[in-house]
C-alpha cells in the first residue's frame, strides 16, 4: 500500500460546536466557515434553531452563517442532541443561566452517557434538575441566577470544563476548576480569552472571571486533530509514499497521540504554523515508519482519548507490547470503547486484552482478517477501516456509516489516499 496527496481533514469538531454555541450568545450575524459538517455538528446547530437561534444549513464548502438575539429562548418541544455528548453537556451549561425549562434527550447511545458529572456541580450553582432514568437521558434543567462555583472535577473531561466555564459566562460568574491528572483540550478556554475575558491557571486552577463580552464574528475552523490522526495512521501503516494532511488544529491538548507515534518510531511533521482565533494551525507530514511499542502513562490519556482506538490499531502492527494506562473513561464513550477495542484487535487476528483499566495490545505480523462491530462507533469504524487498507487485509467492518458521525465521506477519504478500505 502507498499513500500520496494532500488532503484536508473535516473542520475541527470541537471548535465547530463551541463556534456554534458562542455565536447563539452573539446579538448580530457571525459568519462560521469550514464548519464540520457531521452529524454531531447538526445536532448542536438543530437544538440551537430550536431555542430561537437562525442557523443556515451546514453544507460542505459553504460558510454557515448564525443569527441570534443574543440570548436563547424557550423551546417548544425536547431538545433532541442525536448522539452528541458535546453538544449535550455543553448545552447544560448555556441553559443553566436562562430562566426557562427545557428538556433533553438523544439516541440510545447518548441516553446510556453519565450526565451527573455535569449535572452535579451546575446543581451547586443554582441550575435545577429532574431526571427520569437515573444517570443519563432524558432529563429536564430549569436554569436561573448562577451562583460562583469553585470544584474539583472528579475526571479531566473538557465537555465537563466547558459546561461550567459556559455556565459562568451566561451566569456572569466566576468560575474555579481543577482537573485531576492531566489536562484536558482548551479550546473553550482559548474561545474565551479571544472574547476578553480572565481565564488564568493558578496553583493548578483554572480561573474565569466575567467581564469580556460576546460579539458577532467570523471564524475558519481548522481540521479536526482527531479525523487527521485517522489519516495519519494510514501513511505511517503504509509501505511506501508521503501524506500532506493540510490546515489541521495543532493545539498542545489534541495532539498528544504525535507524540505517542513520534515514541513509536513515526515522527509526524508539523510544516506551515499559523494562529487563527487563538489555536495554532499547521500541516501535518507523515510517512510510513517501522514501529515499536510504547507505554502511554495515564497522565498522557486525556489528551489523546480520541485517538486511542487509532492508536490500538497501530499499536497492533508495531514490534512488541503497547500499553495503555488508566483509560476506564473508554468504557463510557459512544460504546464501550475499551471492551470493543480489544475485542475487534482479536477478531481480526490480533493480540489485545483488558487488565483492570489498562488496554494491552501486542504487535502481530499477519494480515488482519476478520469481522468488527463498531456498535455504531464512528472512531470504531474509522479506525479498523484503515486496518482494513492494508495489504492482504480483509477487515468486514459492520457499519461503516456511523463514521459520518465525525468524518463524513471518511471511506471515500481513505480510498483516495491508500486505493483501498474496509469492507
């Protein structure tokens, strides 16, 4: 297999949901281009035209533009968040400090998601809660007066972060949080401070203070680290060629799995840097590489938790042992990505087991062959999709669909870049 080309990556889905969420705060018309256009994306822009916010169709290669009164408004019906956890948790805290009820649900995948996690400290807050099936969805928020939070947050989680620094911003309150281990993506932080307000780090504290203020503008999303690292691991898996993955976000806090690869024997280049509303922007460069294990330490996981089932399925390639340490937070993603992973390396013929939290995975030399079950994973999916590319492969993934979820046309993608996918 060889690779060849420059590709882009789909708009950066974390910085595509916050766009749309802070320009709803926005009184005027902001401008969103190379917005994602995924399921997930929809799903946030569909519960913000639901609580009054104009919203123009997401579309590939068209500037999303994004009209509000600066303010939500109460919806006349359940807010339906699809399978986003993002926009679902983040949601929460922009609807803590309006004064009206509103109730959320999504798929059956979201509804099995914790949801207390957040719910908790914006309780603390003033934010009021009813649940009908205990930890998850659906459940109703009656929002309000904020008061001032100081919390230690029981995981590092940038969806919990970012619904209680959002819940300050319309709470107009300040807003201290600390995260356990390591640190998780910043880019709501980063969003802030472009808007003038105080976010410090302090002795291990995050620090918001109100005072800045939401205007309308316009903002290019960069490409999604998480797609790319997709696409990385295809060229560092191929034989031969060279793969230019353009524009991608590098933000420190999304791309610990380059590091992780550069430890494995395939360093990544990072070419052309640039900054655009605070996150830097860049080209990425990878080429194949002959790969060894590593260990991942538990400090390096929440910046890489996406990209860890990409990192399994090249670990399954690599010369000895990876191993992954402390990723229980795997076992409440869209599946239960810990078991999958492990469960889907030995389908095809891998070596891959769970021992208490940590994942193990032990390089193979023989083509993989066999059938996945992503449980309508798109990192699932995507990730065995290009285990699927190699030589000699013949890797059935069950539902190849779902990664439309985050990376819409990924199949398409990783044709045109290897001539070959998963079945």
């Amino acid at each position: 297999m060889k690779v060849s080309g420059t590709v882009r990556a789909p708009g950066d889905k974390s910085i595509t949901h916050r766009s749309l969420l802070f320009a709803a705060l926005a009184r005027g018309p902001s401008h969103v281009g190379g917005a994602l256009t995924s399921l997930d994306a929809k799903s946030t822009a569909r519960v913000l035209r639901q609580l009054g916010v104009a919203i123009s169709p997401l579309r590939e290669g068209q500037v999303v533009t994004v009209r509000s009164r600066g303010r939500l408004r109460t919806p006349d019906r359940t807010l339906d968040c699809g399978n986003s956890g993002t926009t679902t948790r983040l949601l929460l805290g922009l609807l803590a400090g309006h004064r009206f009820r509103a109730t959320l649900t999504g798929d059956v995948s979201l509804r099995r998601r914790p949801m207390r996690r957040v719910t908790t400290p914006l309780a603390e807050m003033g934010a009021r809660f009813e649940e009908r099936s205990g930890d998850g969805l659906p459940l109703t928020i009656r929002g309000g007066a904020l008061r001032p939070l100081r919390y230690a947050m029981p995981v590092s989680s940038a969806q919990i972060k970012s619904a209680l620094l959002l819940a300050g911003l319309v709470g107009e309150v300040p807003v201290d949080l600390r995260e356990p281990g390591g640190r998780s993506r910043d880019h709501t932080e980063r969003m802030l401070r472009a808007f003038g307000y105080e976010v410090t780090e302090r002795e291990g504290w995050i620090e918001f203070r109100p005072g800045g203020r939401i205007e309308p503008f316009d903002i290019q999303v960069p490409g999604d680290p998480s797609s790319a690292a997709f696409l990385v691991g295809a060229a560092v898996l191929a034989e031969a060629g060279e793969l230019r993955i353009a524009g991608v976000g590098v933000n420190p806090t999304r791309t610990g799995f380059l590091r992780v690869l550069e430890r494995m024997g395939a360093p990544v280049a990072v070419e052309a840097d640039d900054v655009s509303f605070g996150e830097p922007v860049a080209d990425l460069v990878a080429r194949p590489a002959r790969l060894e294990g590593t260990e991942v330490a538990a400090g390096e996981i929440p910046g890489l938790i996406d990209e860890i089932p990409l990192l399994a399925v090249v670990a399954s390639r690599a010369a000895g042992e990876t191993v992954f340490r402390d990723v229980a937070e795997l076992r409440v993603k869209e599946s239960d990505r810990l078991g999958l992973i492990a469960e889907n390396l030995r389908a095809v013929g891998g070596k891959a087991e769970v021992r208490g939290d940590d994942l193990h995975v032990e390089g193979v030399a023989a083509p993989p062959r066999g059938r996945v079950r992503t449980a309508g994973d798109h990192r699932m999916a995507m990730a065995f999709a290009v285990l699927g590319a190699l030589p000699g492969a013949r890797v059935a993934v069950d539902d190849m669909a779902c990664a439309a979820v985050s990376f819409p046309g990924f199949p398409r993608t990783l044709r045109r870049i290897t001539g070959r996918s998963a079945r």
